[in-house]
C-alpha cells in the first residue's frame, strides 16, 4: 500500500506543443479507502510549467491499494486559458 507519481509527468497539444502553464484535473473514479481512511472522489488541480510537466511531486494511492476493487483515475488535461486539451481519460497508477 503506497503512493507513487502519475507514470506520463508531461503533456502536449495535440500538435506535438507542450501544454504550456496549463493544468491537469485528476479524480478518483469513486470513493474509496485505504488502511481506513477515506478518499473523496473530488478533482485535484494540478498546475504544469512552460514545458507541459506536472509542477512539483504529487503523490497518489496506487489502485490496487484501494478499496473497493476496480477504481480508476479519471484526468482531464486543459491549456492555461482553460480550454480542454484531452480527455477525460481513464489512468491507473
């Protein structure tokens, strides 16, 4: 039971440009717990630099961590201007 890095840490347009100083929005797909605690299903926003990589070092639960069985991630990708560059798209970490 441990938390890990999203495994793609950069994203581009889909011209091949990085996402640059935009964001990503990631949830989990349901309520879930590990070791008793809770996880709310709610967005997490997390902010990109200049090359589209995700600023910082944001952990999450790995899925097989998770209870119940079966949970996801759920990732929205948007440019600075707020406009959605992809997804939503299904991750497992």
């Amino acid at each position: 039971m441990s938390q890990v890095a999203l495994v793609v840490k950069t994203f581009v347009n889909p011209d091949g440009t990085p996402v640059n100083s935009g964001y990503i929005r990631v949830r989990l797909s349901q309520d879930g717990s590990v070791n008793n605690s809770q996880i709310q299903a709610n967005f997490v926003t997390l902010a990109l630099d200049s090359l589209g990589t995700i600023v910082g070092s944001p952990l999450f639960w790995t899925n097989g961590s998770i209870s119940p069985s079966g949970t996801y991630y759920i990732q929205e990708v948007y440019s600075a201007t707020g406009q959605l560059v992809s997804g939503p798209t299904k991750v497992t970490v």
